[in-house]
C-alpha cells in the first residue's frame, strides 16, 4: 500500500481558510466540502497522540470525498419485516444531515459510501449474515473500499446493532468506528511495508 504523505491534510485546510479569508459563511461552502467537514468532525483533534504512526493521515484520507467508486466504503442496513427502528434508520438516512454526509440515499454519484438496504428474511441474501451475529435490528455494517488502501473489503470494519433515533450518535459512532479501525490498520502497515523491502530483489 502506497503511504499517503502528510499533504493530503491540506487541501480541506485551505478551502476553510479561503472561505474565512473572503467573507464566506458556513452556508455557501460546497455542499461535497460540508460533507467532508461532518464526517471528519473534531475527531483528529480529540483523538490527538492516541493516532498511532500514519493514523490521522489515513482516517483523513478514508474522510475525503471519494476519487471514483472503488474508493467508496460500503454502508449497508439489515432490516426485519414489521420493524419501526428500521424504517426510521432508512428514513433518517434519507434526510438528516448528519447521516447524508456518510451516505447520500437520493444521489449516488456524490454519496460518501455504497449505501445498500436488505431484508434478513431474503434468503437471497442469507450467505452475507452467516457469519455475522445480528443480535438486534435495524443492523449497520461497514466495509472498506474495494480499492484496497483501507484492507480487504470484505472486512466488517463495523457492526452496529439497532438505532434509538439519535442521528448524531450514530454519525459519531460511524466516525470512531472508522477512525478506530483505520488506526490499528496503519499500525501494521509499517511491517507490511518492510517485509515486501526484505523481499524485493536487490539491486545492483
């Protein structure tokens, strides 16, 4: 995996200064940059030293709005027939901000995440739970990308089980969940990184 150097902090850096510097309100910063500033939230500042080595600049990166698809993670809902939780997560989704800026159920193509709905009783489906313990409903999984520079995204990087109607909370899980998860993959990244140099063939 390519490290991600320290730059790739700056850019949102400097769409919020320039906004300060030419009398911008909150409001008129693009919608995809609002976005990004949700997620990320003041998560880098409160976790601070307990970023392990290329944590905050990875979090920072899995933060940014995606390139292409291959960098969207994977939001997905397990729901249950005659489940008031669940239709209310699948509603919240659809119109909270806290929530949209993770993923966007009326536009795909600026959506953070694949976001996807299933029915546990679709024995369609019953091969992705098998598994899994979904111990309540609605379930919310996370997956990383299918580009592969958070790991393989067949990881349940996040499983969380049932929804009280808090947008908030569940956004602030969301971002812990991930930060929590990119922060213990950038740890082993160092070692990854010098076995494939212990091996690559030397040179003359």
């Amino acid at each position: 995996m390519k490290r991600i150097s320290l730059s790739m902090l700056f850019p949102l850096a400097v769409l919020l200064t320039t906004t300060v510097a030419f009398g911008q309100t909150p409001q008129e910063v693009p919608e995809i940059a609002q976005r990004e500033i949700v997620r990320r939230g003041d998560l880098v500042e409160q976790y601070g030293s307990a970023f392990r080595e290329g944590g905050q600049e990875l979090f920072t990166a899995a933060m940014q709005t995606p390139a292409d698809d291959s960098h969207k993670w994977f939001i997905s809902i397990v729901s249950m027939q005659n489940c008031r939780s669940c239709e209310l997560l699948k509603r919240d989704f659809a119109k909270s901000p806290d929530l949209k800026a993770f993923a966007d159920v009326n536009d795909k193509t600026h959506s953070w995440s694949h976001y996807s709905t299933y029915q546990i009783e679709d024995e369609a489906n019953s091969a992705r739970w098998k598994n899994l313990k979904l111990r309540a409903f609605p379930a919310l999984l996370v997956q990383p990308p299918r580009s592969g520079e958070f790991g393989d995204a067949k990881t349940v990087v996040l499983q969380i089980n049932g929804y009280d109607g808090d947008t908030k909370k569940l956004a602030d899980i969301l971002r812990r969940g991930i930060a929590g998860y990119v922060n213990r993959y950038a740890e082993q990244q160092p070692q990854v990184i010098r076995q494939a140099e212990n091996i690559s063939p030397s040179k003359n």
